[in-house]
C-alpha cells in the first residue's frame, strides 16, 4: 500500500508536468508557421511596385521612351520626366526619385543611371537592370552613380535591418523574462530596468557592429541620434509588451510575437523598402512601429536626417498611446491583481519548500 500510495503521486505529477510541456511546445510551433507565413511569405520573391524613375532630359524628347516604359514596367515603376541631369541627383538625393537614367544619344558614349544605395540596395539594383535594358537595344553601357552610397562596411544594405532585429528582439525578450523569472517585481524597479535594457541594448549593437565591423559610420551627433532612436523604438517595444502582459497575463507571449515578429519584420522595409513588399505589408509599412524607426535610422545614416522628424513624432506616438494604456485605472489595477498574484504564488512556493526541508 506505501509503494501504491508513492507512485500515484508521482504519476499524478508527471501527467501534469506532460500537459504543461506540450502546451510550452505551442511556442515554437506557433513560431514556425507566423515566420513561414508572414515573414518568408514576404521576402520570398521581392517585386517592385511604383519605384520612382526619372528620365533625363527635355519632356519632348524623353516622351516616346517614357511612353515605351511605361508601357513596359506598367506599375512596377513611375516613370517621370526630369529636365536635367543636376536636378535628378538632387530629387535622388532628397527621395523625390528613388533612381534616374540619363539617356544616350551616341552607343559609343555610355548612359547614366543615378540612385540612391542607402535608400535600398534592392530599388537600386532594379533600377540599374531596368537601365541596362534600356540601353542593351542600342549596345550602351551604363555607368551607376550611387549619390547616397552605403559605407564599405554595409555594401548590400543590411546593416539597419539587424539593428533592428536585434532592438525589437532584445527589447520583447528583456521584458518577457522579467515577466517569467520576477513577476512580483515592483513597478518602481521594473520600469527603470526597462529604460536601462533600452539604452545598452543599441548602444551595444553599434559598438559591435559600428565600431567593430564598419556597418554604421558618421558623425558623433549622427551617431548618437541613431542610437537615441534605437533606444527610443527598444523602449516601446518593452513598454507594448508589458501592457500586453498586464491586460492577458501568460498569453502575452503569442500576442507580443505575433505584434513584433510576424507583422513587425515582414513589414520594417529594412532589406526591402516599401517599394518592394507585397500589398498588406507596404499598407503597414506606413505607419508600423518598425517601418518608422527604419525610416528614421536610414535617414540619419544615408540622408543627412532628411524626414526624421516626421518618422520621430510617429514614434513617439506610439509611445504616447502605450504610456496612456499603462497609466489607465484599468491597467493599473490589472497589473497590481497580477503582482498580488504572482507574490501570492511565489510565498507559497517558498513556503512549501521550506516544509520540505528535514
């Protein structure tokens, strides 16, 4: 009857410790089909849609080739006429075209096709093998002008979209652990261990990546503005998934994953600008937390900080709305029931363990 008595018991526990397992296994599997979907879903076969593409010189004369283009590329360029070759670089190096071509009178001269790399290696390679199919019919080379070139250390444009992987990472990750491993902590040490994550986190990645590899250069202020932003998008990261946390508890997870994987990456514009993702993803492109922090990082690095306020005054939008949903009597009351809870359970854990004890 004792050895009866003993073995119940602990099958009992490994019944339960079974169902406990398989439930943690629905993490990865849920992983693994919103990756497959979502994000090689998009990157899978990129496709230009309405890539600006300027045609130098008189509108008169360029217009039975942009009428050919068009016909041609249909949506997948915006072919536009520009009047010379100075004002072109200067809509390329603004982002009023995402890529120009200088045609050529004479097959012995070759022609010119200017882009911007830092804006996206992909939109400037369209653009150069878009060019180079022009000037095939007339057996004219073409020269590349990259006014806004990516540095030595960065040369197929990556360099940004790992920053932020590692950013939205580490900032959903820091914030899930603390939540798994210390769910009694106090708001008053939570929060500031938040700001902390936030800050070191790109601060780190640009001290690898940056000084370490090459990826990201410029000047002292533009660095610091590039990390400033990193630790900024890092913070609402943290921020997004503790309110998330606060209003569904454990399921934060699956919800935190779906919000800054599987619709954040797909949708960043890092590898592939917006001019090269799918529909759904080039809407949220628009507007998403990550797509804003890109923009912003590109611009400083690339652009001279052209457009960043802009991408800033969003972010701190987003930061705005999840500050307000955490300070909410709801949520405030919500996160002290679930502190109160997990206290209640730590106590009597520790209790329990201490009986235990001979």
């Amino acid at each position: 009857m004792n050895t009866h008595a003993t073995v119940t018991p602990l099958h009992e526990d490994q019944r339960a410790q079974t169902r406990l397992a398989l439930a943690a296994l629905l993490v990865p599997f849920f992983f693994v089909i919103g990756f497959a979907a979502c994000i090689i879903g998009t990157y899978h076969n990129p496709h230009p849609n309405n890539i600006k593409f300027g045609v130098v010189g008189p509108a008169a004369a360029t217009a039975p080739l942009r009428a050919a283009l068009d016909k041609a590329v249909g949506s997948e360029f915006d072919v536009r006429p520009v009047a010379t070759v100075a004002q072109a670089s200067h809509d390329v190096r603004q982002r009023h075209l995402n890529a120009a071509f200088v045609p050529t009178v004479n097959p012995k001269r070759p022609a010119i096709v200017i882009v911007a790399g830092g804006g996206g290696r992909l939109v400037a390679t369209a653009a150069e093998t878009l060019s180079r199919s022009i000037t095939a019919r007339q057996g004219a080379q073409v020269v590349v002008r990259d006014v806004r070139p990516l540095v030595s250390g960065d040369e197929i444009g990556l360099g940004v979209f790992m920053f932020m992987i590692v950013c939205t990472i580490c900032g959903y990750l820091a914030v899930s652990l603390l939540y798994t491993e210390a769910p009694a902590l106090k708001p008053s040490r939570l929060y500031p261990m938040i700001v902390a994550n936030a800050l070191l986190v790109p601060t780190i990645a640009y001290l690898i990546g940056g000084l370490g590899f090459g990826v990201y250069s410029g000047s002292t202020g533009t660095i610091l503005a590039f990390i400033g932003v990193g630790a900024l998008y890092t913070f609402v990261i943290g921020l997004v998934t503790r309110l998330i946390q606060v209003l569904i508890g454990p399921a934060a997870l699956f919800v935190s994953l779906a919000i800054f994987v599987f619709l954040n990456i797909p949708s960043l514009g890092g590898t592939y600008t917006s001019t090269m993702l799918p529909p759904f993803w080039r809407f949220l492109n628009h507007f998403w937390l990550g797509a804003e922090t890109v923009n912003a990082e590109r611009s400083l690095l690339y652009f001279g900080g052209l457009g960043v306020g802009t991408d800033m005054l969003r972010l701190l939008a987003w930061t705005g709305v999840a500050v307000a949903l955490l300070l909410l009597p709801v949520s405030r009351k919500l996160e002290h029931r679930r502190k109160h809870s997990a206290a209640g359970g730590t106590l009597r854990v520790t209790t329990a363990s201490v009986a235990k004890q001979p």
